[in-house]
C-alpha cells in the first residue's frame, strides 16, 4: 500500500443493498491508516461519463476505488480514457459478475485492503459499438430481464428473483442471430446470446468455462433452448455443456445481427433493443488491485 498519496472512490448510491454511507466511512478508515486523502465521486445517471473523466484530470489518484457492481466498473474504465491508473473493487453491485470472476472475498475489510494492495492483474475489454464491455453482455431473455429490473424500485437480487418468471413468459424468444467471426460466417437460433469475456454471471451462474479475462479473446455463446435442468448446473463449479444446449466461438472479433431487434445490455446495463453489434477485444487494457491467488 506504500506510495498512495491520493485516492478517488467512486461509488453507485443506489446499487445492490449495502448501506454506502457505512461502507465510505470504513474505506476512509482504511485509506487514512496509509496516510492517503480519499476524495469521493457519486454516480448520478446523469452526466456521469464527463464529470468522472473531470474528476479524474484534476486530481490525477494513485489509486480509483470503486462501490458499485459491473456497470460502475464500466464507467471508471471508460473516464479513465487509457491511463494506466490501478483501481480495486469494493463489489456492492446487484450481482457483482467481474468481482466473481476476480475471487474477491466476501469480507468487506479484506475486499478494501486487497483494493489498496499491490498485486495487480491487466485484464482485457471487450469494446462493443464504442462501449466498454468488462465482464458480459448479452441479447435475450437477460437482457429483457435487466430492462425490466431497470425500472424497479426492489434492489438486490430479489428485484431479478421477482421479475424473472413474467419475464419468460413473455419473452418472444427464440431469437435468429447471424454471427461473422474467425473467417466463417454462423446462422444461429437461441434465448440467448451472450458475447463474455469471463466465465460466470455475477449470479454465479457458470456459462463459459474457457472464458478468462486476460488472455486476449472472448467467446460468443449461444443458448439454444430454455432448459431449467442444465441452467440451475450452471451454478456449480465445473460444467460441461451439451451442444444441444449451448455453443462457444471463441474469437478476438465479431460482428453480430438479429432477424427482428432484440433486448441488449452490457454489464448489468440495459441498451434497449439492437439489430447489429460489433465487438473486437482490447488487450491488457485495465489494471486491477486483485488478491494474491487468482487461480
């Protein structure tokens, strides 16, 4: 922790349950234990990109800590504009998918003291139609679901729980994707199609077990059918997956179509309905305080 001087907490008010106001007080504990000043930027929704990206010229941290889930870790990337400052995660998100991915403890004191470390790894972003996609994205039935989430007022993963089952029965899926990676050019029918960059849902959900964050690819996955079955295994450690069930093309690029538009969202951030996406991986694009052991 030796050499912080400065440190910019950037923290979503209204992500996931825990209380931010408890929270900011011990992370400030912690950072004045280091003899560091802690300057804190609270997410609005409204003009969050440029004010950040400000707020970061100015003061130039040694280090950006960041309260919130995968769509607050979006943001902090994208102002940083490719400077090379380490940020740790204090997952507080609805469901804290890059964080999971990372093995980021449960134990808040930890999650601060691994945030203000000096172990470091450089994963990759997936860059989709210009946006940052640091841990999933999707068209489909989640998709739909995050939309709906979106609007309201329950947080946390109850406000998924209780907006899951309407959502499937009123989902139009399947849905008709045409995916143009590695030369080839695919035809594919799915509730799902998830374009990932690691290998589980911040649900813990298991759906791409070749996925990791840094080793300069990612996979498209195509979810053939809604199998309850096969889904609810997902949430085990190791899983093989039946073709029938789900396809993997793994690949540094892709352009990807829809028959009709279909609900989209990037890191747990819904994006309405797209018709065509691109993505292309940038490696080794952003440094993150991580525990000693990854894997």
């Amino acid at each position: 922790m030796s050499g912080i001087k400065n440190v910019l907490l950037v923290v979503n008010p209204i992500s996931g349950a825990l209380d931010k106001a408890n929270l900011i007080q011990q992370i400030k504990l912690e950072v004045e234990k280091i003899d560091a000043r802690l300057y804190i930027f609270q997410t609005t929704k409204e003009g969050d990109l440029l004010n950040l990206e400000k707020r970061i010229q100015e003061l130039k941290p040694c280090r950006i800590l960041i309260a919130g889930g995968d769509g607050t870790i979006k943001l902090t990337a994208e102002a940083l504009k490719g400077e090379d400052i380490p940020v740790g995660i204090i997952p507080a998100g609805s469901a804290n998918g890059l964080a999971s991915n990372l093995n980021l403890p449960i134990n808040i004191e930890e999650q601060i003291h691994i945030a203000l470390g000096n172990t470091f790894q450089k994963i990759d972003i997936i860059l989709i139609n210009d946006e940052y996609c640091l841990h999933m994205a999707d068209f489909g039935i989640n998709a739909e679901l995050i939309g709906k989430y979106a609007g309201s007022t329950i947080r946390g993963k109850l406000g998924y729980v209780l907006h899951s089952i309407p959502t499937l029965f009123e989902s139009e899926y399947p849905f008709q994707f045409e995916i143009k990676a590695n030369n080839q050019t695919f035809k594919k029918e799915g509730i799902l199609l998830a374009i990932a960059n690691a290998n589980s849902y911040g649900t813990g959900a298991h759906v791409n077990p070749k996925g990791k964050i840094d080793d300069g690819f990612f996979e498209v996955l195509i979810f053939k059918h809604f199998d309850i079955i096969k889904i609810l295994k997902t949430l085990g450690n190791e899983v093989e997956y039946d073709p029938e069930f789900m396809e993997t093309i793994s690949t540094k690029e892709a352009k990807i179509s829809c028959a009709t538009p279909v609900a989209f969202q990037i890191d747990g951030e819904y994006l309405g309905k797209k018709e065509l996406i691109h993505a292309e991986i940038l490696p080794n694009k952003l440094t993150i305080a991580v525990p000693k052991k990854i894997y």
